[in-house]
C-alpha cells in the first residue's frame, strides 16, 4: 500500500463516519434505506482495508470475500434508490402501479443478468459483471426517480440532493467496474473515478444533512407562531 491510497482509503472511511454520525436521527429515519446502504458501505470498505494490509489477500483468499462485499453494496445500493422513487411517488395517484413496473423490470433486469453471465458456477468474475450490470441499473432507475421528481409540484430539495449524490455514486462505480472489465491497465483509472465520485457523493450528502436540518428548524419556528 503507498501511502497517497492508505490517505485516500482513511479519508474517505472518515467522511463516511461523519455522515453516519449526521444521519442518526430524523434524517435516518426518514430515509432508512440509504442510512442502511451508507453502513454497508463503510463495514465492507473497512473489511477491504484490512485486507490490502495482507499483500496476498486480494490476489488470492479474499478475492471470495470482495466479491460478497462488493454484492452488498450493489443490492443496498438498488435497494436505497428504489426507496428513494417511493418517496418521490408517494403523493402520486397512480403510485401502486408506477412502483409495480418498477419493481418488475428491476426483477427482470436483475434475473435476465444472473443467467445470461452465469458460468456453470459461482466465481468472483461472475459476481462482478453481475455488480456492474446493477451499477448501471441503480443508474438509471436513479434517472426513473429524478424524472418523478421533476414531475412533482412540490420541490424537495433534500431529496433530490440524496438522490443526486447516489446517482453520482452509482454511474462512477458502473463506469469504474467498465474500466475494471477493459483492461486491468485502467484498473487505476477506474479505482479513482469509484473512490472519487464515492466523495463527492458523501459531500452531496452532507449538503442534504445542512438543508434538511435547516428545513426542520424553519417548520419548528412556523409551528411555534
């Protein structure tokens, strides 16, 4: 490990941190999937870490592991944009059948994409092209979301700003498992552009955190009069 990856690998584990310890409470509970998705990332970015810390993990015993890791993070992220679209839906007079299509072509999408890549066995190179294909899933049904989103008279910015840092999040790690897939060569590449929009999405976030408490304390104060 150089010490340029170690500062990054810290840095952004101690943003994530940050942002968990501002979630917990309304906002949390308001938005449980992507508080959930934010955990999952942070448990499997430090299980990814204290692997690299062992030069032959990633070579060789861990790779498995990664793999699982990697899984969990796609399907909390999918998970976490579907709950968002439910959000954006919830005044919507149509909602059950809106969010039935969405659900079923998530179904067909996922299912047509565990059998068209299954090699006969289970192997870390299937579970990644697997993870790409719902990275750019999640990345779409985030275009879904912000489609309904515009479409609704009332304005939530938080929610727009939560969806927005996950779509950013989302479309780096498809490009990034692309560029993995490629050529190894732009495994570098591909590491920065995953590791770098991963950032902003958690700058996003916090941005959300700012308007959702400032939001909070303005209905507090009209209430109050």
């Amino acid at each position: 490990m150089n010490a340029a990856w170690i500062a990054t690998a810290v840095g952004g584990m101690s943003l994530q941190l940050v942002v968990i310890h501002r979630m917990r409470g309304g906002f949390g509970r308001r938005f449980g999937v992507v508080f959930f998705y934010l955990l999952v990332l942070f448990f499997t970015s430090v299980a990814d870490f204290a692997a690299a810390v062992d030069p032959n993990a990633w070579g060789g015993w861990y790779r498995p592991y990664f793999g699982v890791n990697n899984t969990a993070r796609h399907l909390a992220g999918l998970a976490a944009v579907i709950s968002l679209y439910f959000h954006a839906t919830a005044r919507h007079p149509t909602r059950r059948v809106l969010r039935f299509r969405v659900l079923l072509v998530v179904a067909i999408v996922v299912g047509a994409s565990l059998y068209a890549h299954y090699p006969g066995r289970m192997s870390w190179s299937y579970m990644a092209i697997v993870g790409r294909d719902m990275s750019f899933l999640t990345a779409l049904l985030n275009l879904v979301l912000w489609f309904a989103l515009i479409q609704t008279r009332k304005r939530e910015r938080v929610l727009f700003l939560v969806s927005g840092g996950l779509g950013l999040n989302m479309a780096g790690e498809a490009i990034a498992q692309s560029l993995f897939d490629l050529n190894p060569a732009l495994r570098p590449l591909g590491s920065a552009i995953a590791v770098g929009t991963h950032i902003l999405c958690l700058l996003i976030w916090l941005r959300a955190l700012k308007v959702y408490s400032l939001e909070q304390r303005a209905a507090a104060r009209a209430e109050a009069h």
